[in-house]
C-alpha cells in the first residue's frame, strides 16, 4: 500500500487514462444492464407478474414458441389439480391481436385468457376486476399508449368487441406488447375465430394453451410425474419466458455483449498491468534488493490495481447511473436495478483484477542482483 | 565444498570476534552462466571487513565486483564458500531466508541511487522499514537520518529534482535507516563530479565509523581510496590486497 498509493499518485496522468478506458467500459456495463433488465421486463413481465410457478404445455411442444404453438386439453387442468403439492392449477390462454378504439388508436394486445373466479385473475389498480363476458383488465403501460379505461376496443378482421374495465396494478408486458386480461370464454372464441354472436364450435370450448400451476407454498411439485398424468410438457415460470417471442434472441445477444465487456476489462487490463510491470523491473529489483519479499511486492501491486479498478468503475458506474436516469421513463425499454448493476461492477473489478494479477506475476521473476550495477 | 559449519553464533553476537559483526566471506566462488559458456565472476575469494572499517574494491570491468557485492548481500548463491554477515549465514538455500536476512542485516547502495521516482526523500527512508513484519519495523527516524546526510531541506523532493550528489546522499541515507550490519556500496561515485565523489565518499567513511559499519565499496575511482582503511584488487574474480 505505501508504494502503491505514492505510485498512483506520482504517475496519475498514466492511471487515469486507464481508468478512463475502465470507466468507459463500466459505463457501457450500465447501459447494457439497463437494457437487459428493461428488455426482460417488456417481455416477460406479464409472466413475471402471474401467481404461477409452472406451465403445463402440450407434449413435445417447441419451447422456443410454446405460449403460440400449445394447445391442451381442458381436462389437464384437472389432472393437473390433483397432483400432490399443487396449490392451484387453472386454464390459460394466449393470444396476440391487432385493436383499434372507436377514437382510431391502434394498439396491439396481449391476450390473457383466464377463468374471473381462478387464481390467475389479476388485480386491479382502477376499474374491476375480470367478471362481465366482454370486460378486459389492461396493462397500465396500455393507457401511456392511449387507451382509456372504459374503451371498448374492436379486434381486426375478427370485429369482436371488448371493453376496459379495469387497469392492472403493474406493467404487464408480454413480447413488448401490452397485456390484456380477457375471460377465458371470449378468449376462446377469439382463438378460434368465432365472429361475433355464432356460435362457439365443440372443439374451441375445450381447447386452451396451457395449464398454469402453482406449487402450494414450500412444496415443490413433481413435474415429470404430473407431466405423465396429464399428456403435458411442463416449463418452470423462468423457463416459460424463454417461450415469450424474442426473449431468448434478445437475452442472448446482450448477455454476449456483456461477456465481451468482460473479456474487454480483463484484457485492457492485463495490457497495462503488463506494460507497467515491464517498465518497472528495475524498481522491482531495488525493491528485492532492499529486502521485500516477493509476497510484498506482489500485494502492492495488485493493491494499486485493485484501488485503480474499484476507482474507475464507481465512477463508470456513477456516469452511467446518471446517464440512465436521463433514458428511463423515454419510451426505450430501460431499467436500473441495482442488484444486476452491483454484480456487473464487480464483475467487471474481479475480471481487471485477473487480468492485472496475470500481468504483474511476472515481476516475482526479477532477478535483485540486477540492481547492482551490472554488465548487462 | 567448504564446510558451512560456521557461525550459529547468532544469538549472542557480542561474545564473538569483532569480525564476526562484520562481513566474513570465505573461498568463495561463483559462476555465471550455463554448461556451454560459464564464466568464472569469483575465484576462491575471502574478505573480512570489521564493523567501522571501509573496504574499497578496485578492479576492471568485468572483475567481478558486483558479484562480490550480490554474494555478500545473498542476492546471489556461490557455488563454494561460505558468507556471513552479523553472524548470519548468507548462503542458505531458502530465498526468502536471504531476502530476510538482508532486510535486517544488509544495506545496499547502487550506482547512481537507485531510488524510486515516486517516492520523496523521506519516503525513500521510510520505505525499508515497511519492507517487514510490522513488529520489525525499528531502524532510525527518517527525517533526522536525511538531515545527517545533509539533506533536511530536500526531503519532500523526488529523485528527478535531486541532483546526482544529493539521489546519492539520499540513497546512503536509504541503506543505513535499518541500522544494518553490513553495507555494500556499487560505484556510489560513477556518475559524479570530482568534489561529489569526495564529498559522498568522506560521508561514507563517515557513517561506516560513527555507526561501526562494516562497509564494501566497489569503485573505479582510485582518487577516493584515501578515505579507505583498506583497499582491494580484483582481477578476474580474485581477490587481493592492494599493494
Ligand atoms: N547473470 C549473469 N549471467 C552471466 N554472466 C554474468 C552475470 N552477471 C555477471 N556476469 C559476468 O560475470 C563477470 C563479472 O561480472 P560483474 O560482477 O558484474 O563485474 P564487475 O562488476 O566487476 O564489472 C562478467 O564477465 C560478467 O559478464
Ligand atoms: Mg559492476
């Protein structure tokens, strides 16, 4: 620490063009990480939001596209409803549709089809709850694109009619678009394509997308088991929302991006580091000389990197809070959350620290004798 | 082999012949290099040198001399002999035995200073003592020792505002603040002028009596050997006493 400190000091310009790199890499992590987390809550918060802990899908079914291709029959809910450690299971279905209100606004919707009485009806931060045949329970995020409660909203092509009643009490979004809770018998004859006032085909009536289920408090419910009993595939809440349009290309793509920010760090790091320890052999061998153990030398080094890291990426990190605070609340899927964010730095500490321990082990290598005025 | 019986005497220094305090180095030699080019730095080398006393090393380029030095300090390993400073054995396989030993019995100065650009004078000093466990930490006050070298009001400079006389002083400063045993000096005056190199060599005789030093100093400088109480030649890795 005492040369470490008296070395960052005495050659700040150097270091703090370093950290510079290493703030700038911090800030992008901030960005990123807001992305992330914005982009999970467009497309999957209306999951995330459901009292569910697993989703009974048809056997075989892509998991990629679930919620669009299942279709399972209304019996597995009780199937389903039987299994040891199952609190609740309820039928679900799901649906994207094109909708304009009678003022003209077009807005795109996220169907949830769910029986009033079940579990899975939400509840209400304005207006009702689920209950009238034709009365729909929206995201709040659809009202910032137009709607009002007491809109009805007329479905394309299909010219069925739907009123907002009430107003969930968070976002609700599903693939980026807003959700909309809809009994589970107009939902169906939605999907099936049954105009307004015929009747519903046999068929249609059964039908629905999946079973959602939950565990009863502290159990945990055996899926394969429930899966066999029922003629379902079973996906865990988190692996359902890999089944929401876009989310895992999304997630995959940024989460590449960000292990390449780690790689960046480490290496852009270690670059320095490696330059530094170079340029610092025949310090290095004065210190042996004058008695410090290579141990010493070794924790100074890595002490500097660590206060140079911890330095740069609180004041990334800062930039980058403060810069996102500007997007939040823009229209682009943005969000802060600390936890990811907290992670992400020190993540991006213990990687610069890898590389700059990578680099600075070579100066144990130092011969002390070549402090002595050599021949070489 | 010579046998590497000698001093154990460590823990009762003072019983012990004055020159045991000191440097005593006995038929040492060493080797540089590989199988297929070895050179011959030392050549069956023994030297005394008693605590007050200040031994000069003359001898061409290529000698040997800072091998004597890196020897003496166990920053080097002879092939044969034995070295002790203090008492201590300096020739023990372990590294980190040696670089202990030096820590408390050793003091190097380099040609030119050495010294470290970040640091002030004062850091300079200050800086072996932190080189130890923290219950080692004793040697003496920094600002007191750089005012005996005559640098008092240079303390907060670093070395690139120094001269090269004053990086000299600061860098015997340096080596003395542990109160070693020992000190071992390579070409202190190569890069002065003729009234430095007398000016810093005096203040090494100095030093070496006021504090009973036993000190090595290695110098191309036969106009400084004056001040010495005995000088040595080496040619070709032997030693011996000047005539
Ligand atoms: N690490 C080393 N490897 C190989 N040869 C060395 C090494 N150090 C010194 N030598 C050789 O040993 C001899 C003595 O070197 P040195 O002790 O530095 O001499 P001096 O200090 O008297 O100029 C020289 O021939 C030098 O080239
Ligand atoms: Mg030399």
């Amino acid at each position: 620490m005492f040369l470490a400190i008296r070395e960052l000091n005495f050659a700040r310009l150097r270091f703090a063009l370093m950290g510079a790199v290493i703030a700038l890499i911090a800030v992008l992590m901030v960005m990123l990480s807001g992305l992330s987390v914005g982009l999970v809550r467009d497309g999957v918060s209306g999951l995330q939001n459901l009292p569910v802990t697993s989703f009974a899908f048809t056997h075989d079914v892509q998991r990629d596209s679930a919620f669009s291709r299942s279709v399972v029959d209304l019996s597995a809910v009780d199937e389903w409803a039987s299994q040891p450690g199952v609190a609740d299971a309820a039928p679900f279905g799901n649906t994207l549709v094109n909708t304009r209100t009678d003022r003209g606004t077009e807005i795109d919707l996220a169907l949830f089809g769910v029986q009033s009485d079940s579990f899975l009806s939400p509840a209400v931060s304005q207006g009702e709850r689920l209950g009238t045949a034709d009365g729909i329970v929206v995201s709040p995020t659809a009202l910032d694109a137009g709607l009002q409660l007491g809109d009805t909203v007329t479905i394309d092509r299909l010219g069925t009619r739907l009123r907002v009643v009430g107003v969930t009490e968070q976002q609700d979004t599903f693939g980026h678009v807003d959700v909309a809770y809809v009994p589970l018998a107009a939902w169906q004859a939605i999907k099936s394509g049954t105009a307004p006032g015929a009747a519903l085909p046999q068929r249609a009536a059964t039908e629905i997308t999946a079973v959602a289920v939950r565990a009863a408090g502290g159990k945990s419910v055996d899926l394969a088991a429930g899966d066999t009993a029922a003629g379902t595939e079973s996906l865990t809440l988190k692996e359902a929302y890999g089944a929401s349009p876009g989310y895992t290309a999304e997630t995959t793509t940024l989460q590449l991006i960000q292990g390449f920010l780690y790689a960046i760090s480490a290496l852009v790091a270690g670059a320095f580091f490696a330059v530094w320890a170079i340029q610092r052999k025949p310090e290095v061998a004065v210190l042996r000389a004058l008695g410090a153990s290579t141990g010493w030398v070794l924790r100074d080094a890595l002490t500097q990197a660590l206060v140079l890291l911890a330095a740069a990426v609180a004041i990334g990190v800062g930039v980058g809070l403060a810069l996102g605070a500007l997007i939040t609340g823009s229209g682009i899927p943005f969000a802060l959350s600390m936890p990811s964010i907290s992670a992400a730095g020190v993540g991006l500490v213990v990687l610069g620290l890898v590389g700059a321990g990578a680099a600075v082990i070579r100066i144990t290598s130092v011969d002390p004798a070549t402090a002595l005025g050599g021949n070489r | 082999m010579s046998s590497r019986s000698a001093p154990t005497a460590s823990t009762t220094p003072t019983d012990d012949a004055p020159e045991q305090l000191g440097l005593v180095m006995r038929a040492v030699s060493l080797r540089h290099g590989n199988a297929a080019e070895t050179v011959q730095a030392l050549d069956n080398v023994d030297l005394t040198v008693r605590p007050g006393e200040l031994a000069a090393v003359v001898g061409p380029s290529g000698a040997g001399k800072s091998s004597l030095l890196a020897v003496a300090g166990g920053l080097a390993r002879p092939g044969h002999g034995t070295v002790t400073v203090a008492g201590q054995d300096m020739t023990v396989p372990s590294r980190r035995t040696r670089t202990e030993l030096r820590r408390q019995h050793v003091g190097f100065v380099f040609q030119s200073g050495n010294l470290l650009p970040a640091l002030t004078a004062a850091d300079q000093l200050r800086l072996p003592l932190r080189l130890g466990p923290r219950s080692q930490r004793s040697g003496r006050d920094p600002l007191e020792l750089l005012a005996d070298v005559g640098m008092a009001d240079k303390a907060d400079r670093r070395p690139h505002q120094l001269s090269g006389g004053e990086r000299q002083r600061v860098g015997i400063a340096r080596a003395l603040v542990t109160e070693p045993s020992v000190l071992l000096v390579d070409e202190p005056t190569a890069a002065l002028d003729r009234a430095r190199s007398h000016e810093i060599v005096r203040l090494l005789a100095h030093e070496a009596r006021q504090r009973s030093v036993a000190v090595v100093m290695v110098t191309h400088d036969h106009d400084v050997l004056q001040y010495c109480d005995t000088v040595y030649e080496m040619v070709d890795g032997k030693l011996a006493a000047s005539s």
